[in-house]
C-alpha cells in the first residue's frame, strides 16, 4: 500500500531559471505557503484593479456617417488635463502601494516563507524560518526581482493573470526608484 506521500501530483515539475549564474528552480507553492499571501494579496490586488482599469468616461467619441451611411470617421476627443493628472496620480499611487507592500519589512518573513516553499532543491522542507528569512534579507533588490519573476512563473497556473500583473508592479516600482540589480534592499 502506498503512502499519500507518494502521489505524483505533490512532486511538480519546476520552472527552471538563471538567477545571477546560478539556475535554480522554482515550484509551484504549497497550499500552507499560499495562505500566507493574504497579507500581500489584499494590496496588490487593488494596484493590478487601478492599473487595469480603463476608465471609458474619460474620453468622447463621435462617428460621423460617410456618404453611404456607414461609419466613416471617428474623432476622439483628449481627457481634461485635469482627468489626465488625476488618473496619474491615482496610477503611480497604486504602483507605490504595491512596492510598499512588496518591500514593506514585515513581509520579509511572508517573502521568505513563499521563496523558501518554492525553492525546495535550496530550503528542505524543514529548513528553518531565520535561515529563510537571513537568505531573503542577503538578497541585491534586482536579484530579488529576478527571484519573484521566477516564483511567478513557476506559479502562473497557480495565480494567473493577476501573477503576472504582480511581476509588471515589481519591475514598474524598481524603475521608480531606481534601483537595479545589485542594490540593496533598503531598511
């Protein structure tokens, strides 16, 4: 009789990826570690719904007819400045948000948690929180970056469309702040 232990579906395949000049791979998480999403999720949630909201009342359209009635021209009428300056700011708070949320310390331990589940050729199932959580604090922001790129799409069957949306959020917030590969994550 076999153990559950043994099921093929709890052994995934990874996603491999070129991290620095190391490859690594990554699996698909835990339903233990997804849970610890919530405290990122709810945050970044509302960044990916403002980023992708297209808001159709900011702009007119008129059509004119063409001598045989049928459609012909369109114009479009621009947004207000103000409208304009208003979907700005709203765009570049919810990216501030995001990265807020994604670099915010106390998520340190839920970004450990997660990368140490998915990277399980580096963290054995019963490797340590402190060692997780010391692994993550060590990383340059743009290895980090190429890490929850990996961990994304190791788990897009996972979380779909909305982790890819996270990815863009990572990579739009360390244009913002100019940060690149081998800075360090600040705090």
């Amino acid at each position: 009789m076999s153990s559950w232990k043994d099921f093929s579906f709890l052994k995934p395949a990874g996603h491999e990826a070129e991290i620095g000049e190391d490859k690594l791979t990554f699996y698909p998480v835990s339903i233990k570690a997804a849970f610890r999403l919530q405290s990122i999720a709810g945050p970044v949630a509302e960044a990916v719904t403002v980023l992708l909201t297209k808001n159709e009342s900011d702009t007119a359209c008129k059509i004119r007819p063409g001598a045989d009635g049928k459609p012909s021209e369109v114009d479009t009428e621009a947004i207000p400045t103000e409208t304009a300056a208003l979907r700005t700011s709203e765009r570049k708070e919810a990216v501030r948000k995001a990265i807020d949320t994604l670099l915010n310390p106390k998520n340190s331990e839920v970004l450990a948690y997660l990368l140490g589940d998915s990277l399980r050729d580096v963290f054995p199932r019963d490797a340590k929180m402190a060692e997780k959580i010391e692994f993550v604090e060590s990383l340059p922001i743009g290895v980090a970056a190429q890490m929850v790129w990996a961990f994304i799409a190791a788990n897009k069957r996972t979380f779909g469309p909305l982790a890819e949306k996270v990815g863009d959020l990572v990579q739009q917030g360390l244009s913002a702040t100019g940060m690149a590969q081998g800075d360090e994550i600040p705090g």
